[in-house]
C-alpha cells in the first residue's frame, strides 16, 4: 500500500553562538569536497531497515513492513496503537527513523485485540507494504543495518569530484560519528545533560534517555575529532580496544602490527568510548590519550557514573557496504548499507561540502 505524501515540515531554527552547531567535527578525508545540497525534499532521502530475521509467520504480534513520508516514529507508532486497540508503549519498533525521509521500517503490534487485517491500515503520511506474524515483540536495537538511497544535488562542474571521493569512502571507511540529531535541535539534548547533571530539575524517562545518550555521544565524537586531527583514526594504537565490526565484542590489542592484515580489511577497528560505569577499555598508549580528552569534560563523565550507565565501545571507523552511484540531471545518486546505529550523515559530509551553494 502506498503512503500518501506529507506536508513540509517546518525548518529547524538556525543555531545560537552559544549552542553546539550542527556539524562542528572534521572531516577525515583530505581533498576538495564540491559544495552541494542534502536532503531538500523527503524523496532526496530514503531508508529501508533490514532485519536480522524472517517472520515465523506464528504467534501473539503482527510485524509490520511500514513505509512513511515525512512523519516520525513516535507518530507511526502512536497511530498503529489506536489502530490495534492496545497502548503506545506495547508497540514495538527496532529504532528511530527521520521525520524529513522516505522510510520504511518495521512495528509489532499485539494481535490479541485487531480486528481487521493489518495489512490494510495507513494513515495520512504512511502505510503497511507487507505483514505477518512473529512470536515477539519487536525490541529497540533488533536491526542488521539499514540501506541508504540518497540525492546530492551538485553542479555538473562537481559531480566527477563526489563520485570519486564516495568510490574512496567506499574503500576506506569514514568516522563512525554520531549525527546531529543525537543531540537535538541546537545541542538541545546535549544542553539537557548538562543542567540534569548540575542537580536541575529531573526529566521524564524518555527525555533523561536522550540527555544521557547525548552525552556520551558528544564524548565520543570528542575523541574521534582528537584522533581524526592526530591521524590515527584509523590505525590501532598501542593498548588500543579493537572492536570486530557488526559484533559486541573486541580485544585489547598488545602488538598494532600484527593486526595490520585485519585492520585494512576491515575485520577490525579502532574503538572510541561510550563513557560509563565499567566497560571494557583501552590500556597503554590509547588509554592515556582517551583520558586525556575526556578530562575536559568531568561534569559529563560524573554525571554519566552516578547515572550508573554502563561503559561501552563503538568503532571510530564504519565502511559503507554495497556501494553504488548514478548520475541524473539534478546531481548524484548514491546508496549504501551502514550496520545499526550508524548515521549516513558521516558519509555524505565526506563526499560534499553540505550546505554550500550547488
């Protein structure tokens, strides 16, 4: 079924001096990136979850393949409950997708109390292309990764330029950096750690989730930004905390040299921090640097230990897989997979200079 299209939302504000801009990190990529425009429309950007399972096509939920235009998440999921006749919080969904996109993502509903098909219900932004039954309740984090579809609107004069630098991303990876709407309109979520952390006044549980996400976002690009403008990014280091890309799992890594062959493959990677309480860590030479950045937050740091979040890695590098690239009379096409929890974002801000003219 074919979603209808959605109004225009309103631009976000322009940000304040005093907030955090929207795209304050280096890029990591030297040469000349041409100016070019993103995302002027929700077709210029399109996105489709993939699932690390198939439906059983049994049991007590319906998943729902849900394409949507220009509506976020929290509305899907709002309208699909009423729909069902059960409460928000018992729909399920793997993730947040953008408001301003063609997405399509997955929900779970109970079936215990749907009356009519699922398959046939759409609301004024969005619809359900397929449905079946699964056992389980879709959970946050249950994604493989997601595939990118995306229009760069260039001049013809930079169209050659773009594509080579995306062939080279291809290739080499890009900073696995957390995107500007982790942390909310002008640092917003970001601004809310900090006054929680202050002893300010305590948010609702959906919002203390996005200030302490922010936070240790913000650390973590910190570091990434430090090591981008040192150069070692993309090489391990001594001590360094290697992560297997697409698994929770790495290692401390005693001897660089001798992971030389898996790193450029990109079977490994150089982790940054998602600060906490434990976790596991670098040592030696990496750790020293790590620390070294993270002390000139330690009101983030506090904050996130007396919140008792726990540590955790995440690799400073992601590699676009299933590259391609078409040309049209507006610009490039290009498309990619990225694993959960990484942000194209990180990959077009390599290949264009966002925002400039084009």
């Amino acid at each position: 079924m074919t979603a209808g299209r959605a109004r225009d939302p309103v631009p976000p504000a322009a940000p304040s001096p005093e907030s955090l801009p929207d795209d304050p990190w280096p890029v990591a990529h030297p040469g000349f990136r041409p100016p070019g425009r993103f995302r002027l429309e929700p077709e210029d950007f399109r996105v489709t979850e993939i699932l690390p399972f198939e439906a059983e096509g049994e049991g007590n939920h319906f998943l729902l393949r849900v394409r949507k235009v220009g509506v976020n998440t929290d509305r899907v999921a709002k309208d699909l409950a009423r729909l069902a006749g059960c409460r928000p919080r018992d729909v399920g969904y793997a993730g947040l997708k953008d408001r301003y996109a063609v997405a399509v993502q997955h929900f779970t509903v109970p079936a215990e109390k749907v009356a009519d098909d699922p398959r046939q219900w759409a609301g004024p932004s969005w619809g359900v292309e397929a449905g079946d039954r699964v056992r389980k309740k879709l959970k946050r984090g249950a994604l493989a990764g997601n595939a990118f579809r995306l229009r760069l609107h260039l001049a013809p004069a930079g169209r050659e330029a773009a594509a080579a630098r995306f062939e080279r991303v291809l290739s080499r990876g890009v900073p696995n950096y957390f995107g500007p709407q982790r942390f909310g309109r002008e640092g917003g979520n970001l601004a809310g750690a900090r006054r929680l952390f202050a002893g300010g006044a305590q948010p609702d549980r959906r919002l203390r989730g996005l200030y302490l996400s922010a936070a240790r976002s913000y650390l973590f690009n910190r570091v990434l930004a430090t090591r981008i403008g040192e150069g070692s990014w993309g090489r391990l280091l001594e001590g360094e905390y290697a992560v297997f890309p697409d698994v929770n799992s790495g290692f401390v890594v005693t001897d660089p040299a001798a992971e030389t062959q898996r790193l450029d493959a990109g079977d490994l990677h150089p982790s940054g921090p998602l600060p906490g309480v434990d976790g596991p860590g670098p040592r030696g030479e990496a750790a020293k640097l790590e620390d070294r950045i993270l002390a000139a937050e330690p009101g983030l740091l506090e904050g996130l230990r007396v919140a008792e979040v726990k540590g955790h890695r995440r690799a400073l590098r992601v590699v676009p897989r299933d590259g391609s690239v078409e040309s049209d009379a507006g610009g490039l096409w290009v498309g990619f997979l990225l694993p959960a929890g990484s942000f194209a974002t990180a990959v077009v801000r390599e290949v264009i200079s966002v925002g400039s003219p084009g």
